[in-house]
C-alpha cells in the first residue's frame, strides 16, 4: 500500500532521475519496495530509451526552429508563459507499472512506424526493405531486450497462485511470437505490403502488453 | 411386537431419510464456508468496481437504487471487501496469506447493480457474466471467458485467451483478444471494434446507418451475416486466406488507391450503403453469408 513517504517520494521522482537524491528519498528507497519497483521500471525505461537514441535521427534544429515558428503563427502552440509542471509527473504520474511499461513499448513501436513514414511513399523494392528493416530494426532490439531485462518468470520458475491465467499469458504470448515471425516473413518477401505491416505493429503491441502482463505478475506473484 | 418393531424400524428409516439431505447440506458446507453479503445504497449511475484474480463473477441489473454483493469464497487465506467511497462501490478478493493455493484464491460473486450503473470488471480466470447493465462497461480478464446480455453504453473488453459473447448488446463495443474466440449476436451497435489474433469471428447484427463495423483477426474464421435489405459499404480483405460473399455488390467506380495487389479482396455497396463494414484477416478465411 502507498505511504504518505510514497506520495513524497513521486513528487520529486522527476528530481531523483535527473541525479538529485535526498538523504530522505534515498532511505525511503531503501524501506519501500513498491517505489524501488518503479525505480526499477524507470531506470529499465530510460536505458532503453537511451538505447534508440542512436536509431533515431535528430532532426536538425534549424527544422525544429521552422516547424515551432509554423505552428506558433497558425496560433497551435504558443510562448510558454510560466514555468509548466515537469513531463513526467503529467504524462507517467497516474499509470500503473504494468501499463507503464506497455505504454512505453507501445509508443516505441508508434515512433518506430511514425519515422518509417516517408518509406510508405517510395515504390523500388530494395529501399522499400532497407526502409522496412530500419524501421523495424529497433523495435524488434528493443523488445527483445526489455523481454531479457524484465525477467519474464519461465512457466515453473515462481510459485504460481494462478496456474490458468499464467500458463494462458504464456500460451498466448507464443502464439504472438510465432505470428510475429509469420508477419516478419511477409514482410521480407513483400516489402511494400502495408496490409502485413500493420499486423507486425499489432502484434508488437500484443507482445508488449502481455509482457508488461507476464512482468507484473512475477513481480508481485499475484 | 414385530408389527411394532417394524412400525418402530420404518420410523426410523423415515427419519433417516429425512436427515440425510440435511446431513450432506452440512458435509458441504466447506464450500461455502465464507459467506458476505452487503447491501449499499447509491446515487443514479454508480460505478462498480471488482477485482478478482479467480472465480465466477456473475452481474445483474436491478430496479433498486443499491448494490447488493453476495461473494462466497471457501478458504479462509483470502477475503473479501466491499466498500463505498463516494458512489463508487469497491469489490475487492484480498489474499492474506503469502503462501496460497490456487484453488485458496477463488472467490465467486453474484452482483446487483442498477440498470445505470457504470462496471469496471478485472477477473484473471474463470468466468464473467453481465445482464441487462446498461451503462459504460470495461471487462479485463486473462483466461476468463465474458458473456454479456442486454447491455448498452460504451463496452471495452479485453482477454487474453478468454473468449467473448455479446447478445443483444446496443451503444459502442470495442472487444480484443488474442486467442478467444468472439461471437456478437443480436447486436445493435452503430460502433463495433472486435480483433483478434487467432479466434474465429462470428457477427450476427444490425447494420445500422452510420455504423462502423470493423472486425479483425489473424487467423481463422471471420463470418458476417447479413439480411438483403441491409445498407452498407463493404472492405473484406484476407492476406492469405480467401473471402467469400455472397451479398450483391455494387462496385466502386474508383477503387481506392491503397487496395493492397498481395491480398484477397472484395469490396463494393450492398443498398445505399448506410454503414461502414471493414473485414481483415491475415490467415484466415472471410464469409459474408446471407442470413437464412
């Protein structure tokens, strides 16, 4: 359950990630395992995050400069006036953990498709599978290495409460797995084929969810 | 003495028998050794919320103005709460022991609730039943299997391997699943989502006008029936599998552009074309079939 010391915890978890830690917080981390868990998922979250940095080109900034100056003159954004909460108490504030990582995971693969944008338009086969593999590419790593670090407990590895649902998320998640290779096959042999594309992205969804799923219950052993 | 012995004998037996249901009501007893039953009196459109990692979850609406929740649960290393804040009523299975059985965790509930009340229902495995429930409805589960009847509002459903019935349900539903199975019958929905990986897809509904209709699977079987004075725009798209109608389409005149040259595909305007219907499947074979 959540302690007043929690609460105070989360209100300066945005400091405590960017390095600022109080001998308080720190000797609350040490107490509470619910916040040491979700320093477990931030920090996961983070290096991941770190991870695609190299993936993901940086537009320049003189296109950031032009696309704000754009956006200000059709009255869509404006000055910021005063100084705005921080991002993450707005945006991570109010989620659970399982759905912390399944937004995370989600929104990975929407930024992964979202840059594959351009590649849609192109119609030569070999730039439309470069265009394929670049965007896939680090989804599929980063999936990978989030399934390796949120240790997704084996069927028989942790005392299972509830065998049924257990041994369902794992039946299911092979059955994602292996609708994940029969997309991935699609669209390598048809790399301008969008319609196979779009049930690789949900079946990357699919998998996100139910490893969020399968990481929360080894968690709590609920 | 032998007529009243035998008298005396058949009292007995008489007895006897009248004891021994009793006496097998107590030996059965274990099984519903927790009992609670609480009463709570709510304001118009409540929300209810259950969360249960085992068992049966069975909701059904009522005329009174209150929540009534009877939860049995046989051991005693789990409990059960309910509670009101606000005009939210809380329905909770507690574990209380670290070490617990599957078999410890059951709970099973049977719930009253008014017509407008608003569900949020989280059920692990087992199984989930909803009548006549007319508001907003969100349905999680693992393995647990949902069937709802008569219900209304904005419906959200999610199993893993669960599968999922809709009878007669009316307002917006947006049902995902990955290896259940999904049946939609009766439906009079103007917004159906209904998408899964490898379950089969049977929609048995009206099409009403300016309804969207979109159903999606991996594999497996999408079926559509529908009726001859039935208005709608058709897109049946299988990657691999095959489509198959039987409904009188009217061709576009300009196909769109973004039909793909590597799958199956029909299209075309059944009537005016009042609703949206939109079929996909990876694998899996499309039937749009007439209704008998």
């Amino acid at each position: 359950m959540p302690t007043s010391g929690c609460t105070d915890f989360e209100n300066h978890l945005e400091k405590w990630m960017e390095g600022e830690r109080s001998p308080q917080g720190q000797a609350h981390v040490r107490e509470c395992a619910r916040c040491r868990g979700l320093l477990d998922d931030l920090s996961l979250i983070a290096a991941a995050a770190r991870d695609s940095a190299p993936a993901v080109m940086e537009p320049p900034p003189a296109l950031w400069n032009s696309l704000r100056a754009q956006l200000e003159q059709e009255g869509l954004i404006h000055e910021r006036a005063g100084v705005a909460p921080g991002w993450f108490p707005r945006m991570f504030g109010v989620l659970p953990r399982p759905a912390l990582a399944g937004a995370y995971l989600a929104a990975l693969i929407a930024v992964a498709f979202a840059l594959s944008g351009p590649v849609n338009q192109r119609i030569n086969k070999a730039r439309w599978l470069r265009g394929s593999e670049s965007a896939m590419l680090p989804v599929t790593a980063h999936i990978k290495s989030v399934e390796q670090r949120t240790n997704v407990p084996a069927p028989s590895a942790v005392p299972d409460l509830n065998p049924v649902a257990t041994a369902s998320l794992h039946e299911n998640l092979a059955i994602v797995d292996k609708y994940i290779a029969l997309c991935e096959k699609s669209v390598q042999e048809e790399p301008e084929n969008e319609f196979a594309r779009d049930y690789l992205v949900d079946a990357y969804q699919q998998k996100a969810e139910l490893l969020a799923q399968l990481s929360e219950r080894g968690g709590n052993g609920r | 003495m032998n007529t009243s012995q035998s008298v005396s004998s058949g009292i007995t037996w008489k007895v006897a028998g009248l004891l021994a249901p009793g006496f097998l009501l107590l030996t059965a007893t274990p099984a519903l050794a927790h009992r609670l039953e609480q009463h709570f009196t709510v304001d118009p459109r409540p929300v209810i919320t259950i969360h249960n990692p085992n068992g049966k979850v069975i909701v059904r609406a009522w005329a009174k103005p209150e929540v009534m929740v009877v939860a049995n649960h046989a051991s005693a290393k789990v409990e059960v709460n309910a509670e009101l804040s606000g005009n939210r009523v809380d329905i909770m299975t507690r574990q209380l022991e670290d070490t617990i059985s599957p078999d410890d965790l059951r709970a099973d509930y049977e719930i009253n609730v008014p017509e407008d009340a608003e569900l949020q229902i989280h059920n692990d495995s087992g199984e989930v039943n909803v009548a006549n429930v007319l508001g907003d409805m969100n349905v999680e589960t693992v393995a647990a299997g949902v069937d709802l009847e008569d219900a209304a509002g904005y419906l959200t459903v999610k199993t893993v391997g669960g599968s999922f019935q809709c009878l007669r349900c009316a307002g917006r539903l947006e049902v995902s699943s990955i290896s259940g199975a999904l049946r939609l019958l009766s439906l009079r929905s103007y917004h159906v989502r209904a998408q899964t990986a490898t379950g089969n897809i049977l929609f048995d509904g009206e099409f009403l006008p300016n309804g969207l209709y979109r159903l999606k699977n991996y594999s497996g079987a999408i079926e559509v029936r529908f009726s001859p004075g039935d208005s709608f725009d058709l897109t049946a798209t299988s990657l691999k599998g095959h489509v198959n109608n039987q409904a009188k389409l009217t061709p576009p005149t300009h196909p769109p552009h973004y039909l793909s040259k590597f799958s199956n595909t029909i299209l075309g305007t059944l009537n005016a074309g009042r609703a949206k219907v939109e079929l996909s499947s990876f694998d899996g074979t499309i039937n749009v079939l007439k209704r008998d």
